[in-house]
C-alpha cells in the first residue's frame, strides 16, 4: 500500500510541476494532454520533458516554436506529427541539408544523440508530441525500435 501512496504522491507533484511551467496557454494544454494519457505515459511525458529540457530547449525553445527561420518548431509541426516514430531516427542520428516544416525550409543541421536509448526517445518523443498543443498520444518503445531499424533519411 505504501508503494501505491508513494507512486499517487510523485504523479500529483508531477502533475502540479508540469501545471506550473511554461507559458499561460501551454499550462492548460500540459494538463488537457497528461489527462488523456495512462500512468506510464505520464511518467514518459515527465521524463521526456526533462530530456528535452537538457538537450532540445536551446534550439527548439520551451515554446516549441523554434528559432524563426533557423530552426524548426515542434508546435504544430507537420513534420512532427506527419509521422512521430519516424522523427526518432532525426533525434538518434541529426539531420543534414533541407527539411521543410510547415511550408517553410530550414537547413540547420541538427545533431544526433546517439547515446539516447530507445525509452529515452520515446519519452522525448511522448512530450514533444503532446505539448503546445500537440495531440499525438503517446510513443511505445516498440514504436522508436521499429522505426530505428529503417534507413536514415
């Protein structure tokens, strides 16, 4: 019983943690997405936001907008939720030369990690697609694996 009152008490700080940061709108959006997803979700939506605070917030922002025409945004990214499994092959690997993201062309490269595992890329995947208003739902394991495997475009 003490494991289960330990595990409500994180995701209630959780919940209230992620309530807390960010902008005005993007507040109720984090709430409106973390309700729809199950408890393990939540935890790789958690995580997730913690990777992407380490490693994507200098170029991405924590709006998710990007810089201007420099870097894309991850906000309403056509790109992004064109096909979100595929993006973990561009978060393991980088990506060199253009990529078109809503109508507009970017051609930063944008380096790899690879040294993330697959759970790590879902977790960052499960948070960028579920904030500012994305609503993807979440990333599997399974899913980042699969979509590893592919050729790197």
């Amino acid at each position: 019983m003490s494991k289960l009152l330990r595990f409500l008490a994180l995701l209630l700080v959780s919940i209230i943690w992620l309530s807390s940061c960010g902008g005005g709108s993007e507040k109720t959006v984090v709430k409106n997405n973390l309700s729809a997803l199950s408890n393990k979700d939540r935890q790789y939506f958690t995580n997730g936001r913690t990777l992407y605070q380490s490693l994507c917030i200098s170029c991405h922002m924590d709006s998710g907008e990007g810089l201007g025409k420099l870097i894309p945004p991850l906000k309403a990214s056509d790109y992004l939720l064109g096909n979100v499994p595929a993006v973990s092959r561009v978060i393991k690997y980088g990506l060199k030369g253009p990529v078109t993201v809503n109508e507009t062309e970017y051609n930063q490269p944008m380096p790899g990690n690879p040294r993330l595992t697959n759970l790590e890329i879902a977790e960052i995947l499960t948070y960028i697609s579920n904030s500012w208003g994305n609503e993807h739902g979440p990333v599997s394991i399974a899913q980042v694996a699969e979509s590893l495997k592919e050729k790197n475009n």
